[in-house]
C-alpha cells in the first residue's frame, strides 16, 4: 500500500514537472503552438515523465525506509540532542544571514544564508550527539544543589541550616554527603560475593548495571559451555537478590557507547563520565582503570584485607588434609580459605593438629601461613 501511495506521488510530481518544463519552454518561443515546436517538446517530456513515474516511487521509498530505520536504532536522548543542536545551529545561521546576504559579488548573497543553514545546522547535530554526555553531566552539575550543613548549638540543638563552605570549623557541623554511584563489572556479579558485601551495610552508595553487563551476563548464559552457562545463571541470580533482599538500591543503566566494542572499556568510559569507582574482580581491569585514573574496588583485596590477622608464636587448631611440596610438609586451610604450611605435619594426615605460628608470607595470590607443630601433649585430635 504504501509503495502504491509513493507511486502516485511519484506520478504526480512528474507530471507536474513535465508540465512546468513544457511551460517554460514554450513561453520562451515567439509562436509556442507550431506543429515543430510541439513536437520538439513532447518527446524529452514523455522520456521525463516516464522516467520519473518508474523511478521516483522507489527513491522516496527507499529515503523514507532508512530514515524510519535510523530513527528505529536512535536512542531517545540522541534525537532530542539532535533536535536542539539543529535548532541552536538554525539560530546561528539565521544571525549570520544579514552580513552574508550583503555580500554582492557573483550573487553569492542568495547561496551563503543557504550554506550556513546547511553547515551550522550539520555541525549543531554532529556537535550535541557526540558530546550529549559531557553536556547532560554539564548541565545536571549546573542544577544540583550544593549540601546543606545543619549548624548546631553548644547543647546540639540545630538552630540553621547554610550552604555548605570550605574551611569552616567541622566541630560542630555535620555535612550531609550526596551517596554516591558504584560501577558493577561482571566478575564481580559473578563472583556473588558482592551480595553479603551489600547486606552489611557498608556500601552507601547505588549499585549500577550497564545495559552492556547485563547484555554481556545474559550472553554467559545462553553460552553452549555448561560451565559458562551455569556462572551466567549464578550472575542473574546474584542481582535478583541484589534487588530484593539488600537494602542497597541497584540501578540498570542504559547509558552505552556505540563506538567502543569491549565491555570492559565501556565501562572504564562510563566510570570516568559519571565519576563512579569500579567493583571488580578482573586483574587486567583492575590494572587498566587506575591506569585511566578510575577508582577501583576490588573484592580480593577486600577478602584479604579483613582475614583475622595472625602473628608468629600464636597457637591454632588446624586439620592436615593434603601433603606440602617439600619433604614431611602438611598442608591445611582456614575457613576463609588461607593456606597453612605445617614443617612435619605430614604424619598427622587427616587430624586435627595443634600448631604454632612461625611466619605470615603476603603473596600475589594470598597470604600464606607457615607453622609447625606444637611440642604439647594432647596438641593432637584425631578425626575420623
């Protein structure tokens, strides 16, 4: 139907062209009714009407297709971008009109006011589409209001509140600080890890998901590999909860960046936008934002910054399940997960083993204990 529609447009557009060149024409001769002069038009005029009528349905067709398909694959922020950067490229060329139309050599007076409207309207979209973040965090910046700081007498009554100023005497003044966003790799979602972090409390800020991870999860969980599907599930499942069992508000971001194809430099970008650390557990992300000077959070470092700390000649319990690399060595774990290395602890497999701390060794991949075993009787339990 609509192809017929474009059809008789089409139609009716080259009829009316053909009818204004035979016009044109025609007025241009002395006599525009001689047999000879009639004849000499109808031809080009039958070839353009023809021309048109097959052609010109399909191109506009066509135009109209792609332009309904880019505005399809637009996302709504870039056309309003698009929309008042035309109007303010528009606004320039339409100042710039009076000077340029003064312009009286070669009769460029009638074409530059046209080229400006082309070019400064050009430029007006390119510029808003490209720059639309910097501008949208320019403009919030603009508008957010400043903290308020309630100002408290010597009882601890608050009598005013004032706009917050550096280098008052914070004694007495409680600054209340706008919570922050925090940036979620898929690692860590992964991880699971993240849900009894936020069920502590001590994340204060909003837990945001690009559009992009949860794309990037959702592909790990359609993967053919069993164990990739079933990491990606584990990934869907922890932001469930994240959502409904933790009193950390979890926010899905539909901010993206067509031009970068890697998620992990996606989310480097949106961090440095919004000026939002990064929860992570990837190493090479790790190292690639602070590179960029993003703030990373990293769960490893967490996990190991909050194991009981451990001192040499401290005496523990802990159960030989495995021999060391050298001659005699046991090996056990604590229930965090830290290697103990047990000097003789072999001919104690399968007990549960009174030991000494001798030395705490920091490594890349964690700490490790070393320890041999208590000279003390009854140091030993044995378990079936």
């Amino acid at each position: 139907m609509a192809k017929r529609v474009f059809h008789v447009v089409g139609a009716g557009i080259a009829v009316a062209a053909g009818a204004a060149t035979w016009f044109v024409a025609s007025n241009a001769r002395p006599d525009p009714f001689p047999r000879i002069a009639g004849m000499h038009l109808a031809w080009p005029w039958a070839v353009g009407v023809g021309i048109v009528v097959l052609v010109a349905p399909y191109l506009i067709y066509g135009l109209i297709s792609w332009i309904v398909k880019q505005i399809r694959q637009a996302r709504f922020y870039d056309l309003l971008a698009a929309a008042g950067g035309l109007i303010v490229g528009l606004l320039i060329a339409l100042l710039l009109t009076l000077p340029l139309s003064q312009i009286r050599w070669g009769g460029l007076n009638e074409w530059l006011p046209i080229l400006a409207a082309l070019l400064f309207g050009y430029l007006g979209v390119a510029v808003s589409v490209l720059k639309r973040e910097e501008m949208q965090h320019a403009v919030a910046g603009m508008f957010r209001r400043r903290p308020r700081e309630p100002v408290e007498t010597e009882d601890g009554e608050p009598v005013e509140e004032r706009p917050a100023r550096r280098g008052r005497n914070a004694k007495n003044v409680v600054v209340e600080k706008q919570q922050e966003k925090v940036l979620l790799d898929t690692s860590a979602i992964i991880d699971g890890r993240i849900a009894e972090i936020s069920s502590t409390g001590f994340i204060m800020g909003t837990l945001v998901v690009p559009r992009f991870v949860l794309e990037e999860l959702q592909r790990i969980a359609d993967s053919a590999d069993t164990l990739r599907r079933n990491r990606g599930r584990r990934g869907l499942d922890i932001l469930n909860r994240l959502q409904k069992e933790t009193n950390v508000p979890v926010e899905v971001s539909d901010q993206d960046f067509d031009n970068i194809h890697e998620v992990d430099a996606k989310l480097v970008k949106m961090a440095r936008l919004i000026h939002a650390p990064i929860i992570t557990n990837d190493f090479n992300l790790n190292k690639v934002a602070e590179l960029q000077g993003v703030k990373v959070l990293n769960i490893n470092e967490l996990a190991n910054a909050v194991k009981p700390a451990l001192l040499p000649g401290e005496d523990m319990f802990v159960k030989i399940i495995q021999e060391g690399k050298e001659l005699g060595q046991g090996v056990g774990y604590l229930d965090d997960g830290t290697m103990i290395v047990v000097e003789n602890g072999k001919a104690y497999m399968n007990a549960e083993l009174e030991v000494t701390v001798t030395r705490v060794l920091q490594t890349a991949a964690g700490r490790m204990i070393f320890a041999h075993p208590k000279a003390a009787s009854g140091a030993m339990r044995r378990t079936s």
